[in-house]
C-alpha cells in the first residue's frame, strides 16, 4: 500500500500563518483531509482513468472492488488506497517486474481462449470436458487440443512471466494526492477551529 507520511511542522506553520494557534486542532484537520482526499480524489482517479489506461476493462465492479481505502484518524495521521484482493499483480504492473505465482503459468492463446468479465473460456481445466479427454494433449510446452489431425495449442506452459510497467499507479496517486489535499486542507482547518471555539 502507498501511505502519506506528514511533517506536522509544516501543517504547523501552514496554521499560524492563517493565524490559528490552536495546535491540538491540527489532527482532525489533517485526518479529515487525508480521508476526503483519499475518497474524493485519489481513489476515483486510480479506479477510473488510471485503470482503464492500463488494463482492458472486461468486469467494471473489479477495479471498485480491488482499491480500498485506508483511513487516516486523528491517532494516525496516515492515508492510503491498497488493492483488496491481491487477484491482478496491482504492484507489478504499476512498477513492472516478474509476476508473483507459484508453479507453472498457464498462458492462454488469445485466439483459441475468449477473455471476459468473469474470467477466460474455456479454462484449463475444461479442456477435457469441452473436446474430450482424447482430444486433449499435456506436454512440457502446454495444453492442446486435437483438431482436424492437427495439435492446437490453447495454453503455454512458463516458469514465469515479465510484466511491463503500464499502471501508473504510483505517478497518479502522487498527484492526485498532493493536488487534493491543498484543495481540501483550509476549510477543514477552518472547520476544527471554529468547532474548538464553539462557533
């Protein structure tokens, strides 16, 4: 997960400047900005524009689902959004690198294998259910299937897999982050100060 990590120093002198003393005001105003940041700005732009320029959207509830977000409190003045179920390789793709798994991958061949919301069809394991457990070939390089006399590869066998840097992941919470949060901050500091004098 991506975190903020704040100098209360700066909130501090950002404070007194606009001539507010009441320093032990300063964390709800913080954790307030953090969090509306956090569900106004950040997470709307990395499950929308950022997700979608990176990956083919073929299930809209997957990137809602995948991001959450963790709330900052007046005890932790800290915010982040983090990927929920671990399912996509998130971190990879957003720095790119090996693809975490364990065993051998099974590569689908995109022109024998439909892609979808729900998944890939037809699975690996519905090979032999679909064309026939005779018809099905297992071999160190993949799964096939037998056609017209012929072996037709539907999944690849790979010890692993490289993927690219295309989730900009990092780069759009940076600014979407920064940008919110010198949106946000005045009013909640206005709003904690003029609850802690009763106005």
């Amino acid at each position: 997960m991506i975190t903020l990590n704040i100098d209360m120093r700066e909130f501090t002198r950002k404070a007194r400047q606009m001539g507010i003393f009441k320093d032990d005001q300063l964390p709800y105003a913080i954790a307030n900005t953090l969090n509306e940041t956090m569900f106004k700005d950040t997470r709307p732009q990395i499950i929308g524009p950022t997700w979608s320029a990176a990956f083919t959207v073929r299930n809209a509830g997957l990137p809602r689902a995948a991001i959450n977000v963790e709330k900052a409190s007046k005890g932790k003045l800290s915010a982040g959004v983090f990927d929920a179920l671990g399912r996509a390789d998130l971190a990879v793709h957003a720095r790119g690198g090996a693809k975490t798994h364990s065993g051998t991958l099974a590569v689908p061949e995109q022109s024998k294998v439909r892609l979808h919301a729900r998944g890939k069809t037809p699975w690996a394991k519905e090979l032999e259910r679909r064309y026939g457990k005779r018809a099905v070939r297992k071999t160190p390089k993949g799964l096939f299937v037998g056609k017209g006399g012929r072996l037709h590869l539907y999944f690849a066998f790979k010890g692993g897999a490289h993927l690219s840097k295309r989730f900009a992941f990092y780069e759009d919470f940076e600014r979407r982050s920064v940008a919110g949060m010198a949106r946000y901050y005045p009013k909640n500091i206005q709003r904690a100060v003029a609850t802690a004098f009763g106005r």
